[in-house]
C-alpha cells in the first residue's frame, strides 16, 4: 500500500508546511538581527500552541532554514532541537546539546555547570552560533522549575560586551506557563511570542492531500476518506492525529489485502487511537512508566473489574519489572509516575467510593483496550531494552 512509509513517520519533517508559510516568514523577521550582525543580537522566541499545531516541524524546518541562511552569510550557526520532556533534566539537555557541536570531548562525570562552560568555551574557540530549541518547555518547566533558562539565559544576558552566541526558542503547548516564570524572564519572552491556532478541516484535507502525494499510492485514498479523515480530526486541530488515522487506516487496508484506503478504515482505526494515546505520546514515556503502563494493562485485560488498586498495580509493576530485569522503582517513584500518565490523559485516577472498605485511589484506562497498548508497549520495550 504504502509507497514510503517513512514519510508518515512521526520524525519526517517534510520540506513544506502548508498553511505555516506565514509563522516561518514571523521566524525568519525575528531572527533578521542575528543574521545580519551576527555575535550584536541574539534573539529568543516562544512559541505556544495545541498538540498537532505543526509547532515542532515548522521550528525544525526554520533551524535549517537558518543554517543554510548563516552560511551563505559566511558563519556558522548550529541548530540544535531538543524535546524537553524526553531530556528529562538540565543535565540530559546540555549534553544533547553538545553531542550536537560533536566536541569530541569526553564528558563522563561532569557537573552540569562544567558541562554549560565547555559548551560556551567551544563555540568562542570555534566561532560557532547556536540556535537552541526546548521543546515542550512546558513540561519541563513544570518538573524542574526555571534553573534552565536562567543557566542558559545568563549567558546571553550577562556579558553585554561580549559576543551573544546563544539563541532560544522555547515551544510550549497551551495554556500559557508563565504564570511559573520570573516576571522578567516571562516579559522578554511575550515580547517575540508566535501563537499557533489548531488547524481546520479545510486545512487539515490540504495537509493530508499533500503528505498522501508523498507517501501512499496515486488513487489508493478517495477523497471521501480524506474528507472524513479531516472532519474527526478537525476536532482537535491535530494535524498529527489526522496522519495517524491515514496511517492506521493504511495498516487496517492492508490487514484485508485491500488496495484502497475506504472511509470504513478510518471508522476502524479511530477506535484505537485517541489524541491521547499515541504512538508518540507513548514513546516519550520513560522506560519504567511503559513498564508500569503495561502492568495495568495485564491487570485490566482479562479483569471484570473496570479499575485497579494502586496497590495491585504496584504489586504487578514488581512483576513485570522482574520480566525484564529491571529493579523496580520505589513506591514515592511508581506514585509520581501514575500522577504523570494522568496528566498526560493516559489513565484516570479516583476514590474509592460506597461499599469499600477505607478509602484506596483506583486507577483506570479509559480511553482503548488494554490488549491494544498492551501490544504496542509491549514492541516498544522490546525495542529499547535500556534506560530510565
Ligand atoms: N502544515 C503542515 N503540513 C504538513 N504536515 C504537517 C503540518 N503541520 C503538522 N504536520 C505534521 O503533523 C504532525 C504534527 O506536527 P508537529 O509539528 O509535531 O506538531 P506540534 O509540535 O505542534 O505538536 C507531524 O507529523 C507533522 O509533520
Ligand atoms: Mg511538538
């Protein structure tokens, strides 16, 4: 069915981005100044919007855009993308954002701080610029608080003298954060703040039209399933749920040896796949939340009972961590980990009510079947083994 599936994927940034011409031209106007007096400016940017707003391709496409710009300017500007919820720490981002400069330089056991002073001392020695993006932002904000823009905005504030080397672009998911940032730090932001709306039906069909052209057989998608695709995901906004329903619909079209993708397909994939539970929400789950998400699932798959105890499900956690060789996590760690896949929509928490005996917090899955994501996390910790 599928001539590239690789161009569905989740990380294929394609190289237009319909209906984001204007936010790439709002990009490109504020980083005039570091383009033209490069080392004078340096710029930040906050960008918020809904999931599936096309924040993370148009920004990734603009740091390419800007390398190519800062050549043919005659320096050199090194775009660095980081995802701030799967970089879990200060830590973890800095050392992305050097293994970015490929240094080369071995960094084993160092402190955060050494690590921020190797970053500035090799694009000085080196005569690099840096356009670093945090993405979702708002998440780690809201884990770590504020130390990370103020290490790396510090450097960019505090020598006024010295060459400004560092630009940031921050992405964050709505509502806005700020009511967590310094004042000051939330202020400069607003200043350059580039909103994006959630895109509309009419959009969305554009979007589909023009990924389908790319990835699926000429004539293998009516536009009738377009169309329905464009109308259930309208209602987010959510350009990547509309590919992922393209794409499970696909899948569901080649389970029946069927050449053309009908709109009964895409009936069919929706069952499983909710804006919340999708393939790339899961894979930025650490490895020991999958292994928690998977014991619910094992519990709740053949249980008459609609919620688990969380004393069960830390019971079943053990067990699954054993499978795997894991040491399980402490009980405060597993607890932090169920109120994250609440947040995220995953699972759903309560009170026991009437009829029970003392009051325990019974954890749901309300949202696809327990076999479905048992599966699905199930390829995916097979797949990385390793990790925190
Ligand atoms: N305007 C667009 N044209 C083509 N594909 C798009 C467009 N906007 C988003 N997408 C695709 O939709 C998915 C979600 O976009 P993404 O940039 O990750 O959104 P966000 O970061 O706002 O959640 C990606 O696969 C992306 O390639
Ligand atoms: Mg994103």
């Amino acid at each position: 069915m599928f001539i590239d599936e690789a161009k569905l994927s989740i990380d294929y940034v394609p190289p237009n981005l319909p209906h984001r011409e204007e936010h790439l031209r709002k990009l490109t106007q504020l980083f005039r100044g570091v383009i033209e007096a490069p080392g004078r400016f340096s710029q930040k940017v906050l960008i918020l919007g809904d999931t599936g707003s096309g924040k993370t391709s148009v920004t990734k496409l603009f740091g390419k855009l800007l390398t190519e710009i800062a050549k043919s300017h005659g320096f050199n500007l090194v775009y660095v993308h980081v995802n701030a919820r799967r970089e879990r720490t200060e830590y973890m981002i800095l050392n992305k954002i050097l293994a970015a400069l490929q240094t080369g330089i071995p960094l084993r056991g160092l402190s955060t701080q050494e690590l921020l002073s190797i970053v500035l001392e090799f694009i000085e020695t080196h005569n690099l610029y840096l356009l670093i993006t945090l993405d979702e932002l708002g998440v780690f904000l809201k884990r770590r608080g504020e130390e990370l823009l103020y290490l790396l905005s510090r450097t960019v504030d505090d020598q006024l003298n010295a060459q400004q080397r560092i630009s940031l672009i921050g992405i964050s998911r709505n509502p806005l954060f700020g009511y967590i940032l310094d004042p000051s730090t939330w202020s400069t932001l607003q200043k350059n703040m580039i909103q994006f709306n959630r895109y509309n039906p009419l959009q969305l069909r554009d979007i589909l039209n023009f990924r389908i052209k790319a990835a699926v057989l000429d004539g293998a998608v009516p536009p009738s399933t377009i169309d329905l695709i464009a109308d259930i995901a309208g209602a987010s906004g959510d350009a990547r749920y509309a590919l992922e329903l393209l794409y499970n619909a696909g899948k569901v079209a080649d389970e029946k040896g069927v050449l053309r993708i009908l709109p009964e397909y895409v009936r069919s994939a929706k069952a499983f796949i909710t804006p919340e539970i999708r393939r790339e929400v899961l894979l930025d789950l650490s490895f020991h939340q999958k292994l928690l998400l998977l014991a619910v699932c094992r519990l709740l798959k053949p249980s008459e009972d609609a919620y688990v105890t969380t004393g069960a499900l830390e019971a079943r956690y053990g067990l699954v961590s054993e499978e795997y060789n894991q040491t399980p996590r402490s009980h405060t760690q597993v607890w932090a980990y169920i109120q994250e896949l609440v947040g995220l929509g995953i699972l759903t928490s309560k009170i026991s009510g009437i009829g029970q005996r003392g009051k325990t917090t019974l954890i749901g899955l309300p949202d696809i079947p327990a076999a479905v994501l048992e599966n699905e996390l199930e390829l995916q910790i097979e797949k990385s083994k390793v990790g925190g």
